[in-house]
C-alpha cells in the first residue's frame, strides 16, 4: 500500500512538471511561449489600419518607432535597385516601409518616364491594384521638407497634387527616382533668382557635378535615394515612350524587399 502511494506521487509529480514547462520546441524554448511570440509577430505585421487626413501622423509616427528599417531593395524588371530611406522624414520612410510590407508595389509599373527629368512610378492599370489602394486609405502626408534632402540624381521623392495643395503634401502612393541634368552655374544662378532662393553649397555640388532637377527642391519631399542601381535608372530613363509618357515596352517593379 505504502508502495502504491510513494507510485502515485511520483506520477503527480511528473504530471505537474509536465504542465508547468510545456513541451519544448528544437531549440529548448516552450512551444506555448513560442507560438504566443508567433502570433504577436504576425499582430505586428497584419496592419489593416486604414489611414485618412485625420489619423494618418499620429499612425505612421507609431509605425515608424516599430519599424525602423531604412534600405529595401526594389527588384524591377531591368535589374536591382537599392535604397537608403532618409530618417529625418519618418513619415515618409514609415509609409514606404509599410506599403513595401504589404507588397503594394509587387507588379506595378513606372508609368511616367521623361529622361533628362524623372522616372516615375507606384501605379498600374491592374483593378486589383486599385482596390487593395482603397483597402490602404485615402489619406495624404504632411510634407517634410529638409535642406539637406535635395533633388540630385538618384533621389527618391514623393509625387503630389499642385491643385487645392498649399501645404504640398504628398501623394502616399507614387513616387519618382530624379533621372536629372546637369547644370552650369549660369544656369543655376539665374534659377535662384527667378525662384528668389539661394543654393546651398551642397546643392551647388551636387547640380553642377551629377546632375538632378533644382527646380523640384522645396515642391516635393525627398526621403531617399539610390546607393546602388543608378545604371538601372539610367536604363528606365532611356525607354522609348508613348502616349502620356508611358514607356511603350512596359518596365515592371516586380517587388521590394527590405534590407535586415
């Protein structure tokens, strides 16, 4: 009897530890503790927040703490680009990263192509792609304009609509690599004074040595540019075009990924 007894706490103890640790996963974690982790990963990720004018700061302000990746790398369909996003606009990067995230941009097409200028992408004639567009929101962002942050070649920026705009905000969705000139310093002289500005020596360089569209500084946000890839751009700006300026041989952005 004493025997059977000393048995039978022995399995209630065996019982009890069981229900304490959990079964263990390869790597010795608790499988109950891992597929909490699991889950929450994929709260984090499933975002069906949809934006307006209204909530658009206060979400991607908290969207950019939780998501700090500044490179991706957008795969088209001539080859590689890689890109630095800026973090002194953090709405702008924030709103990047998340729509890369949801795969907005896998399949879409650069619609607009002006070499000398710019190369201009983020939309498709797909239906689909303008129903997941709805799904996202309707919304604009406030613009982040920085002195540092300029329209040379290369440069990532934000498409937006001059009519009913003062406070040029941008478009969520498009977006433009600067394909860009280069200018003399006449020319960019007489610039400045036509817009009654004065160029920065940074901008000075930059225009007078690759290249870019001076003009376009403090219209548009810029919050990046290209560290790896600019031949591509060159590629794109090259296309023959159509209609609208339309490449007539489609340039595909087949996805983009972010850089760890």
């Amino acid at each position: 009897m004493t025997y059977k007894i000393y048995l039978l706490g022995i399995l209630c103890l065996l019982l009890v530890g069981c229900s304490e640790g959990g079964d263990k996963d390869d790597s010795g974690n608790s499988k109950d503790k891992s597929e909490k982790e699991k889950v929450k990963k994929q709260k984090k990720v499933e975002d069906n927040t949809v934006l307006t004018d209204k909530n658009v700061v206060s979400f991607l302000t908290e969207y950019a703490k939780e998501n700090p990746e500044d490179q991706v790398i957008m795969k088209t369909s001539l080859g590689d680009i890689k890109i630095k996003l800026y973090e002194n606009t953090p709405l702008h990067r924030a709103n990047f990263i998340r729509l890369a995230k949801k795969d907005f941009y896998d399949n879409t097409l650069f619609y607009r192509v002006i070499k000398g200028f710019v190369v201009q992408g983020g939309g498709s004639d797909d239906l689909a792609h303008g129903r997941k567009k709805r799904k996202i929101g309707k919304y604009n962002i406030p613009a982040e304009f920085k002195s540092g942050n300029i329209h040379k070649k290369g440069a990532l920026a934000a498409a937006r609509n001059y009519e009913n705009n003062p406070d040029k905000k941008s478009n969520p969705f498009d977006f433009y690599f600067v394909h860009g000139q280069q200018y003399d310093k006449l020319t960019l002289d007489a610039m400045a004074d036509e817009k009654g500005i004065t160029f920065s020596e940074k901008q000075k360089t930059a225009y007078l040595n690759i290249g870019g569209a001076p003009h376009l500084d403090g219209e548009h946000t810029v919050f990046g540019e290209v560290i790896e890839g600019l031949d591509i751009i060159d590629e794109i700006a090259s296309k023959e075009v159509g209609e609208g300026d339309w490449p007539v041989e489609n340039v595909y952005i087949e996805s983009i990924e972010i850089v760890k």
